[in-house]
C-alpha cells in the first residue's frame, strides 16, 4: 500500500510532523510530493487541504491509514527545492511548515480559481475526454479513472493544466494576423499590387520579412508599424492572410523597454563581470558583495553576467527590493533580455502574477526579476541569483515566516551550485563584515562610469539664525539651488522623511494633541482627504474645528509632510511643475511607474518625495537633490538608526550628476557634526563603516552578536507582561551566563490596534540550546492564541522599537 506524507493545514493547532495517510490504489500513479491534496482530519468528519510532502512504500504505524480524499492538483505546484527549502526555512524562521509551502505560491492558488484541461493534442483519449468541449473543467464530480486518464495525458504532454482565478484572471483575448502563405508567394502577392497601394506593399513586405514572428496582434501592428486597420481588413478579403483570436499573457504595468546592446565595460567593471563569470562556468556557489558607488555602472555589471549565465545554458534570479524600484530595473533587463524576462512583484494583479509565475513553472523564461518573494521563483537550472540595494529592509518579510530574501538566495544558491552577487553603494553592517572575514568576496568599484565627479555636497546647518528666521522648511541655500536648477531647466529631486500634510494636530491653549483610540500615537493629518489618520491601524476621522478637550479654536498643525512641502514649493516656484511621490499618490496601481515616466520625459521641474525617489532612480538631467529634514531617521529608537541615515543621504544624493551634468545636493540638518551625516555628504562608506562598527562593538550589537527578538501582544497590559515574564523565565533556563537578555520592555508604541505589545530581545554569540527552546516555545505558545494573545519570534530583526 501506497504511503503520502503530508502537512496539513489545521488553523486552530499547527505542526510541523507530517501526518500519514494512504493513497487509494486508483491515485497511485497520481500522487507525487509537492501537489496539495483533501483529506480527512480529526474524529469529525472535517476535511482540510495538505501539501504532499514524501511518498513511499509501507507505514510504521499499526493502526489503520485514513486515505485521501481528492486531489487538489494534477501536477505538482512545489519542486523537490521548494519542499527542501520549508523544511530550512521553518527551522530557521521559527515558523509552521504549512505557512512556508504557501508563501512560496502566487496568490491566486491560495484564492479562489477553477482548474481546466487544456488539448494540445488531438487523439481520440483526449477527445474521448473533452467530450466535445473546448477545455474541460476540474471538479470534485471526475471520477479517480478520469483523474488518472488526465494525470496520464499529461504526463506524454497531449493536455495541460491551467488555473484560472473567479473573476480576477480571466484571459484576455487580442485579435493578431498570421498567413498560411511563405515568402515567395507573399513577394508574389506584392510584386502584382498597383504601385499606389502603398498600405497594401507595406503590410505584405512585413509579413514576407516577420513570418517567424506570426501571429502579431493588430494593435501592435497599428502602433509599432504604422499599418492600419483597412488594409489588414483588405489582404483578409484577398485571402492574403488571415485575423484570429489570440490569448495573451498579461505585461505587468510599467514596462516599456527599449531594446539595448552591451555596453564597454570599464576597467571596474571588467573585473567583477571576469570573477562572476568565473563562478558561474565553475558553478560555485560563492557570494560576491559589489560595493560600487552610486553611478558606478552595477546595472551592466548585473546584466553581462546574466548574459553570461544564459549563454552557459543556465537561468537567472534577479531581486530588487521595493516597487517604486522596479520600473527602471525591470524595463532595463526587459530591454537586454526580451521576452525571456518574466516579473513578480506585490503590485502584479493576481491574474498577472499568475501568468508569469506560469511562464517560469513552465520553463519559457531565463530571466526572472522581482521584489521579496520572487526568491521563491519556480525557476529550474539557476546559473546567478543577483540582490540589488542589498542592504535594504524591505527584503526582510515582518510576519510569519519572518525570512530574509537574502538567506533564501543563499540556500538557493548552494542548491543550484551557482554564485550569488549582493550590490550597494551602502552594503549593510552584516554583509560588510562577511566580506572583511572573506565569507564574501569583496569587489569595490570606485568611480563613476563617465568620470563624473561624485555630486558636490552642502550641509545646511538649521540651527543658524539666517535658516532658523526662515518661514517655512526651505533653507535660503537650497531656495537658490533650487532657482538655479530651474533657470537652466534641469530638474531636481526634494526627499522629505516623512509623509502626509503635517505631522499632528494640537491644542495651542491646552496643549492637547489628537491621539489615535486603537494605538499610542497621535493621528496625521492628511489634507487632500480633509481628514485625521492612523498609520498603524488605519483608523480615521474628520478634522476637528474645535479642541475635543477644551474646545478652544486654535488648533494647529504641527510638522511637516509632502503636502505640506508640495505647497511650499508651489508658492516659492510658481512656473514649477511639481510631482509628488508618496504613499498617498501611489496607492493606484501602476502610479509608481507612470510618476516616474512623466519625470523621465521631462513633464516636471521637480520630483518631490518619501525614501521611495531616494533609490535606483537614473535621470539624466537632474542636477540638484535637496534634503529635508535629514534627522529624521536620526531620532529614531533603533540601533541602526545611524546606518539607514548613512544610506538614505548617500543613496538620494548619487541620484544627481548621473550623465554629463555637475551634481550639486543640498542636505538640511539640526545635526551637521553627526557622523552619518559627514560621511554621506563625502559619500565615505568605509570611514563610516569603521566608525558604525567600533559603536555597535561597544554596544554588543550585530554584526558582533546574533539577536533574536521575541514579542507578546494582548488586549490586557496586565496578561501581556505576565506572559512575558514566563516567555523570560523559559528562554534563561536554556541559555549561558555569556548571552545577553534584555526586557521585557513596551515598544516604542506600546499599543497598537487596541493591544499592548512587550518585548523580549536576547543578544548572543553562541547558544546551542536557545535554537531548540525557541521551537518548544513555538509549540508551546500556540494555544495561547485562543486567549488573544500574538507571539512572534524574529530572528535578526530589521527593525528594533
């Protein structure tokens, strides 16, 4: 009898022991590991999903199996890798298996979808099957022997398998133009028309020189080739071709590539693209860290070695870190790489992200770029996985399984045999050290491709009389700049570190100041929506007219937010045109993208925005950048307070300067002597570095120390710090006199959502117990849920409050 392992999907009691059941004899050939499955669970009669895990011989147990119900999948939807890789990744992240084998599925397999059998032949099982129909539909009615028939068809590729998300991925069908005619007789047809049928020459000349590009989809034809409608229409009725319905895949928004050619490498350049190359013939699973300035040509370092993975016979895994990123990113790659480029990125509509996660299952593409969880790219044969910005946060995901992309890639890569190439102008503290140690080979590349001197950069002290006179944020420095930049009609970025209109509301009598009912903050005031916001939980309400606690009318607006600034802007620059670029103007999809082509084409004088216009932005004519209120990150309880500055200032200002124009940035400050504010306006990654280390040593922090953080949220202040007393009692039965326990303290917001959070942080070097004892507190705390309380275990937290 046929054995399947399976992790089951229990909302109420998770674990990660796969449960045996048996495959009836009908499914034997059907089921194999990484398909999901139904079957029974419990005494009742309830049925629950399950992924297939393993699938052997006999069992150990005495009892007697449950077998499965159905099959969910005709085809596995996991990989040996990707079945390998929970296994790792609940271990490492302190998760439930079954909540790894679903992130590592597009949304639309967990939503709600039909699955159809597709023909792609025509043989009499496969008509017998469709019974006449087109496609047929898989239901819970096929029988275990229509299963198999289909499982068989498949398998010798007669039929395929498609899934299809209710109402949100319905194909979309496009009307293209093929011809049964070859050359010659195409020629023919041409040679024989009037020599005023000019339309008609040209549509039949570029059917004669593209018939290995047909079908075309006629508005490609309209746009691209300037070949309208009528004499399509035309040939159709002169039997010369022939108008059909096509299914297309759907292009992610934004992406509008040129096609583009290697470019001549610089002597940097040449090494790292030489080394990289070397590790991908060798197939050696070695990281390299690229520490490049900004403009230093990464982007071609990136796109020759993918090239050279391709040539080898091999794929590419290519991440970025956000969606305001992946535009230029993405339209570059596209640009070298075509239609072997497939995109997974958050802002993909289900259906979009579906068909592209199909194309690579599929193995049409070579070339795979996205955000976080596109390290989980069904992709086969990995030649090169590249992290661009690797030192961004984003790449950490903040609820369960809380993984880093970076130690996926890593895993990754040492299953395919295949390098791994981090790059920043501002590697993080870890990666740095790694390559100090020579964990990492370090490639520093430390000129601009051009030879353009990095931008000069000014530090505006606030705090000086003339500045701190000034109503309003802009400095008289950064005005003129300003003013200077729009005289020569360049353009200029303005990064603000914050968002909304101004910060909060409060009561200039009382002092009063209007504070979320959920969370322990005070509301933001958003004016284009006229209302007061929680940024935590989203609650939100209109603005007062007067003070809810002594009703006076002189309520203000304290703070300062893009709004705020957009009118600022507005009011100094008036013949300026201004485009905002934050959390408000880019909620719609594709707004990212569509923002940045208007600046890209020269729409706006001046881009203003949050930290998302501070990264990866390459516009030739901007020549200024200016930043306000630089502290802001500064002030913030965490102890990479200093780093994310560091990054944030030097990554915006190597946004100016890029092509043949002078950069100039003008930094607004209250803290010019502070070190992370020096060494971004030198744009000094190794002085700060040294400095950043020598503090975080003293400190006991990482790179120094290994820190795991362990958080318990309840609605009852009381409950929440009882618990954490007991979670701080379990971990310091398993730990040495050398580890470091600190707590339980309240976050920095200690209520959020109407719950009160504490937290544990343990800092250590080594600890062989405390792994183990942070999986029985795992398992342990579950029930607790029922009780309302949240416990979460994060290991190497991005974030500390």
């Amino acid at each position: 009898m046929a054995v399947a392992e399976i992790i089951v999907d229990v909302p109420t009691m998770q674990t990660n022991r796969p449960f045996e059941y048996s495959i009836p004899e009908t499914l034997t050939d059907v089921v194999v590991p990484g398909m999901r499955v139904e079957v029974p669970f419990g005494r009742g009669k309830r049925q629950i999903q399950g992924f297939v895990m393993a699938v052997k011989e006999e069992s150990n147990f005495k009892g007697k199996l449950k077998p499965i119900t159905r099959v969910i999948d005709l085809r596995p939807v996991l990989s040996k890798e990707m079945l390998d890789l929970s296994y790792w990744l609940a271990d490492q992240t302190y998760s439930f298996q079954i909540s790894c084998l679903q992130t590592m599925l597009p949304s639309v397999m967990r939503a709600k979808y039909q699955q159809f059998v597709i023909p792609k032949a025509d043989t009499p099982e496969v008509k017998k099957l469709l019974r006449g129909q087109t496609q047929l539909e898989i239901t819970n009615q096929l029988s275990d022997e229509e299963i198999r028939l289909i499982n068989k068809l498949r398998k010798n590729q007669q039929v395929d398998i498609s899934y299809v998300v209710k109402n949100k991925a319905q194909q979309v069908k496009r009307q293209a133009v093929t011809t049964d005619l070859n050359q010659i007789q195409l020629l023919e047809a041409k040679n024989a028309l009037r020599s005023n049928a000019k339309a008609q020459i040209k549509l039949l000349d570029f059917l004669a020189n593209h018939l290995n590009d047909l079908p075309i989809e006629m508005n490609v034809l309209e746009k691209d080739y300037e070949i309208g409608r009528s004499a399509i229409k035309t040939a159709e009725k002169n039997q010369l071709l022939k108008i059909i319905e096509v299914t297309k895949l759907r292009k992610p928004v934004g992406i509008d590539a040129k096609k583009t050619t290697k470019l001549q490498l610089t002597a940097e350049q040449k090494v790292a693209v030489d080394q990289i190359s070397t590790a991908i013939t060798q197939q050696h699973p070695e990281t390299f860290l690229i520490e490049g300035v900004t403009g230093s040509g990464k982007t071609e370092v990136y796109l020759q070695t993918i090239e050279k993975a391709l040539q080898v016979g091999k794929n590419a895994l290519m991440l970025v870190p956000e969606i305001s990123l992946t535009p230029q990113m993405v339209n570059r790659v596209v640009g070298r790489f075509g239609d072997q480029v497939a995109v997974l990125h958050s802002g993909l509509s289900s259906g979009e992200r579906y068909d592209e996660w199909t194309r690579i299952e599929k193995g049409e593409v070579k070339v795979v770029v996205g955000a976080r969880s596109a390290v989980f790219a069904p992709l086969g044969k990995i030649g090169l996985i590249i992290i661009d910005e690797e030192h961004e946060a984003s790449y950490k995901q903040d609820d369960n399984p809380r993984y880093n992309a970076r130690d996926v890639a890593l895993w990754r890569s040492k299953v395919n045999k295949c390098p791994v190439v981090l790059g920043s102008a501002t590697p993080s503290l870890e990666s740095r050290a790694r390559a100090e140690k020579g964990v990492y080979h370090l490639i520093r590349m430390t000129k601009r491709i051009n030879n353009q001197n990095l931008p000069h950069v000014e530090i505006v002290d606030m705090r000086d009389a003339e500045n701190s006179a000034v109503k309003g944020d802009f400095s008289p420095a950064l005005q003129a700049a300003l003013q200077k930049t729009l005289d020569k009609h360049d353009q200029a970025i303005v990064l603000l570190n914050r968002r909304g209109y101004s910060s909060f509301m409060m009561c200039r009598e009382c002092g009063f100041v209007l504070k979320c009912p959920n969370c322990d903050v005070s509301l933001t005031y958003h004016k284009d929506l006229g209302k007061m916001k929680c940024h935590y939980c989203g609650h939100e309400e209109p603005v007062p007219n007067s003070c809810p606690n002594c009703r006076s009318k002189k309520i203000g607006f304290y703070g300062t937010g893009t709004q705020n600034i957009e009118q600022q802007l507005n009011a100094l620059f008036p013949k300026a045109r201004v485009l905002r670029m934050d959390v408000d103007t880019t909620r719609r999809k594709g707004a990212h993208a569509k923002i940045l082509q208007k600046f890209g084409s020269h729409q706006a004088d001046i881009l203003l925005g949050t930290q998302m216009i501070a990264k990866g932005l390459d516009f030739p004519d901007v020549t200024l950048v200016g930043v306000i209120n630089a502290d802001t990150t500064l002030s913030l309880a965490d102890f990479r307070a200093s780093e994310r500055t560091f990054q944030l200032l030097t990554q915006v200002s190597g946004r100016a300067g890029r092509a043949d124009k002078t950069g100039h940035v003008v930094i607004q400050t209250y803290n010019p002597d502070h070190y992370a504010i020096k060494d971004a306006a030198k744009q000094d990654y190794e002085t700060f570095f040294k400095q950043e280390m020598y503090i975080r040593h003293q400190a006991n922090y990482t790179p120094y120390y290994f820190t795991t953080l362990i958080s318990v949220a309840n609605k009852d202040e009381g409950q929440t710090l009882k618990q954490s007393y007991w979670l701080k009692r379990q971990l310091q039965s398993s730990l040495s006199k050398d580890a470091i326990l600190l707590g339980p303290s309240p976050t920095m917001i200690s209520r959020k959502q109407n719950k009160y959070y504490y937290q544990i942080i343990v800092k250590y070097k080594h600890e062989p117990k405390l792994h183990q004892k942070l999986l029985e507190i795992l398992n342990e705390t579950q029930a607790d849920a029922k009780k309302g309380f949240t416990i979460a275990i994060d290991n190497e937290p991005q974030h500390i409050d």
